[in-house]
C-alpha cells in the first residue's frame, strides 16, 4: 500500500501519520519527491482499512499495491534511487563500472589489476574470494586471505571494492569491503539476504539466479530491503535456457523493463552472461546503450593461467578499449 500525502502537509502530520502506522506494525518508507511525497507501507496491511487512511486531513489518496514486491516497486518509490557505494554513485543517471578478476589469486594480480582499471576507467574494484564453484575439485578462493588481499589493493588504487558473500559465518571478513555480493547461485538463499539485510545497510549487489524470473529476483531484492537495508543493485548476468553456444543467455530487454519495475539500479554482467572474452565489449557496449547504470566485468592480467573464469575475462588492454567504447556511446546518449 502507498500514501499518497497532500501537497503543503506540514512535517507534524506526516509524523502523526507515520506513528499510526507502526502502531499497526507497519513500517512507513517515505518517499519525498519534487512533486509529492510517497508513504509506502511495509508489513501486513491486510488489516489497515485504506478508507481510514483515506479520511485523515493529510492523505490524498491510497493506492494499494498489486506486487507481491513493495520496496522493490518503482510504485512505493518514483524516483531512481541513487546507492552510495562509499563515494562512488550509482543509478539516477550516475554510471559506475565494476573490474576485476573473477578470484582474486594473490596480492600482487589484484594490486597489479586494480590500478590497470582504475587507470582505463573503472569506479569500482571486484574479486572473489569466497567463490561458488560447480566442482569442489576447482579452485575454492583464498577465503579471509583473499578479502586481505583485496582491501590492500583498496587503499592502494581508492576504488571501493565488491566482493562475494557465500555464507553469512564469514561476515566479519568484510568490515572492509564496500559492496557485497550476493551471487546467482545463492539469490534465493533467503537465510542469507535476511541477514545481510538485518545486519548491514552497506551496499548488496544482487546477482539474478540463473532460472530466475524477474520477479523472483525482485522479491529477493525485497528480502533484504524489508530486513532493513534499502541499498540494493540489481544485475542481471543472463540466464540458462536451451541455448549452450553461450555460457547464459542473456536478454538486454531486461534492463527498460526492471527500470520499469522497480526503482533499484540496474548492472549488466557481459562476462557471465557470455562466457568469451571477445564477446564482453560489443555486449558490455549495447548494455550501456540500452541504459544500464552500470557494468561489472572480469579483468585478468594473464587469462589463460586465471584459476576461475579465464575464458571470459577480458585483459587490461581489452578492458581499456572497452571503456573508450563505453565513454563515446555516453557521449552520444
Ligand atoms: C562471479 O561474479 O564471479 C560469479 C560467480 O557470478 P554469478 O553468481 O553471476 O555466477
Ligand atoms: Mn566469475
């Protein structure tokens, strides 16, 4: 349910207002836009008359929503909301790029790596260290020491880092890490969005499952909002159907239609969504032509021995062509 509150409403009644709600046990999300301010209403509602609501000298109307995502609803928020991800902005027309290995291998490949992105470009440093793999044959990450390593390449180079969090024990590994990512594999892991979301209001980069609807992926979004943290940024890294000629597939038609949606930043991962190095930059180009608010790609100094993903990751010298691309096709949106 949303409120809709009548122009010139004094800050008071809004209070009153919103006092009523979590009397009821809803919790008011208020939306202040340069035309009116939104009141969306989280929790059970079932049992909130609207017409009561309706009645009170502040309301201008209530508008019921149909989504089983509240939040996440471009509906309870009209304006994109902008995610700060320590300092660097993302969504509402501010475009941030994501680079970096797949793994973070040692300290000396993500330092090296993180200034060759910082250097063409790049907002944002990625690697993982927690990885989720097909085989517990293959290379598991380095774990706390690979966050270690990271947030040297951190201060060395400035940029804000992302990392992925597999299982909420190892949280405590990321007091230092800026934005935390919560893979395809474990995008209905609704323990772990719960807690994410109850635990921390730092950024949550949230990766859509590979057969999962829009939807679900909005009411995973939804999970870690209504536990508290509004911070979240969609990506979409394409999804598994028939076709095998690529690693996923993905769907560029995605990204209107989630602004549509909802009013969360939307990420295009050319890397996975692909699977071929040659294939990031035309795809990574049509994501940023289509408004996507950002990208997040993979970057390795010496692809053929990277221990994850080395197939798909493009070098620095790919990756820097890539961002000259993606400067002139801004340029001329
Ligand atoms: C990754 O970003 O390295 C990763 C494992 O991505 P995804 O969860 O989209 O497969
Ligand atoms: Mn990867």
């Amino acid at each position: 349910m949303i409120i809709i509150v009548k122009k010139g409403a004094d800050e008071a009644q809004v209070e009153n207002l919103k006092s009523l709600l979590k009397s009821r046990n809803i919790e008011p999300h208020v939306s202040k836009g340069s035309l009116q301010t939104i009141i969306g209403c989280v929790g059970d509602v079932a049992h909130l008359d609207p017409a009561l609501i309706e009645a009170l000298d502040v309301v201008e109307s209530v508008q019921r929503i149909q989504e089983p995502y509240k939040a996440a609803n471009r509906k309870f928020h009209p304006e994109d909301s902008v995610i700060d991800c320590s300092g660097v902005k993302i969504g509402g027309g501010n475009f941030s790029v994501i680079a970096g290995p797949c793994s973070v291998e040692s300290e000396e490949q993500v330092v090296t790596i993180a200034h060759a992105v910082k250097a063409a470009g790049a907002t944002m440093l990625r690697g993982g260290a927690f990885k989720p793999r097909t085989s517990p044959y293959s290379f598991q990450g380095l774990g706390a020491e690979g966050i270690r390593m990271l947030t040297v390449a951190k201060k060395e180079s400035g940029l804000p880092i992302v990392s992925e969090l597999m299982d909420f024990k190892d949280i405590d590994c990321f007091n230092d890490v800026d934005v935390i990512q919560i893979g395809a594999r474990n995008m209905q892991n609704f323990n772990l969005l719960k807690e994410v979301g109850s635990y921390t209001k730092k950024p949550v980069l949230l990766k859509r499952g590979m057969s999962a609807t829009l939807q679900e992926l909005l009411m995973s979004a939804e999970y870690v909002m209504a536990s508290g943290n509004p911070n979240v940024i969609l990506c979409e890294r394409g999804i598994r159907t028939f076709e095998t000629a690529l690693r996923n597939t993905l769907d560029l038609g995605v990204v209107p239609l989630l602004h549509r949606l909802s009013h969360l930043p939307v990420v295009v991962d050319p890397s996975h969504a692909t699977g071929y190095a040659y294939m990031v930059d035309p795809v990574a180009v049509a994501a940023t032509a289509i408004g996507a608010d950002g990208l997040i790609i993979e970057v390795h100094n010496d692809p053929p021995h990277a221990l994850c993903d080395g197939v798909q990751s493009q070098t620095p010298e790919m990756f820097a062509r890539t961002m000259e691309r993606i400067r002139k096709i801004k340029a001329v949106l």
